[in-house]
C-alpha cells in the first residue's frame, strides 16, 4: 500500500541536530516526503530527492510554519507526520502507516506521542475542520494547548502513541541556544485571553468569549 503520510519539520537553530536525524530518517522513511522549514537561513542541504526544503526570511514561528507545511502536504497525501528538529523517532514506514489505520478505527484526528506534541500526526480532515494552528502564539508555545482544546470543542478524539515516542529527545535545544525564543509566559496570558483560563481549565467556548477585539 502507498503510504499515505509526508513528514513535516519546522527549523531554526538546531541544523546541527536536524542533519544528523534526517540521515537517519532517509533510511527509515524509504521515498517519504520529508519537508523541512527553515526559519533561521541554517543552509541545510537538499540534495536527497525526497526532502524538501522551504526557506523563510523570517522567523515564521512554530504554528505558521506548520500551517504551511501542512497546507503543502495535505494537497498530495491525507496525513502529516510533524516532529520538532531536536527529536528523533524510532519505527519505520509501516510503524506509522499502524499508526494512521488506528487512527481511522477510533476516528481521532490528532495522535500525539506520549511526550506530547514533540512528535503527532495529524489528518487532513482535522486540519479542515478544526482550521489552521493560531499563529498569536508566536514564536512557539500553547499553540498545541489551543489547537488541543479546539478540537474538543469540535467533539474531536486526540489519541497518543507510544510508537512516536522520540528515541532521540532533547527537549527546547532551540532554546537552550537561544533564549529569546522563550515566550511562553506572554503566550499563556495570550491563551488565558483567547480562552479564559490556562489550558484544562477553560472557561470559554469561543475565543474571546465573542468579542470580536482580542482582550
């Protein structure tokens, strides 16, 4: 059977990292589409037929650079694999496929690993009904928290794997080398803003709770 799914990764900093991990990705994921974003002009090589690397002037953040990359991958395949540059899985192709065939089963639009959104994949059909990651989280954390509880509000099914557990997890390496990138205090008062509470403790169902001006 064809696979079905295309790998998405978002970069800035971690070429380092990523290199070593996309060589070990060309021989588990055989004539898989890998895409990579780059956001910090790293000139990572791509000269494998099957990566794809898109570069962008300027750092796009983690939820738009997903937006893009999965926008790419859902006009050929119905599924993308989304793993962070400081991580790598272990498995193969017809890991994964297992994976996608459970998620069809149990009708869960979004499967994450047990370490949460470091590795998920995410389906075509979610990504059109729950809509695009919200890019107000910039450059990166709370967009998994938001995108999460949107999809509850769709009636959505979340499902973790331990198959997408990293064998390779070296959490925030973007930024243990550049602190900067830290924004996750402003982007949880965003959160509380958008949702009236921290993630799992809600109070909203729309953002805003229908003000059209973000509070």
């Amino acid at each position: 059977m064809k696979p079905n799914f295309a790998i998405a990764i978002p970069t800035i900093n971690r070429a380092d990292l990523l290199i070593q991990t996309l060589i070990e990705y060309q021989n588990q994921f055989v004539t898989i589409d890998i895409c990579v974003l780059d956001n910090g002009h790293q000139d990572i090589p791509d000269d494998v037929e099957s990566l794809i690397v898109l570069h962008s002037k300027v750092n796009l953040g983690v939820a738009e650079s997903w937006n893009i990359m999965c926008e790419m991958i859902f006009k050929q395949y119905d599924y993308a694999l989304i793993l962070n540059d400081d991580v790598r899985i272990g498995g193969n192709i017809n890991d994964i496929q297992e994976i996608i065939s459970l998620m069809e089963i149990s009708g869960s639009g979004v499967c994450t690993s047990e370490q949460g959104w470091c590795a998920f994949i995410l389906s075509k059909q979610t990504f059109g009904e729950v809509g695009k990651f919200d890019k107000i989280f910039f450059p990166a954390y709370f967009e998994d928290c938001d995108y999460h509880y949107r999809l509850n509000l769709k009636g959505g099914i979340l499902s973790k794997s331990k198959s997408l557990n990293p064998v390779v997890y070296r959490q925030s390496s973007s930024i243990d080398k550049d602190a900067s990138l830290n924004n996750s205090k402003e982007n949880l008062k965003r959160y509380i803003a958008k949702w009236g509470g921290q993630p799992a403790s809600e109070k909203y169902t729309v953002p805003y709770n229908g003000y059209t001006k973000k509070v």
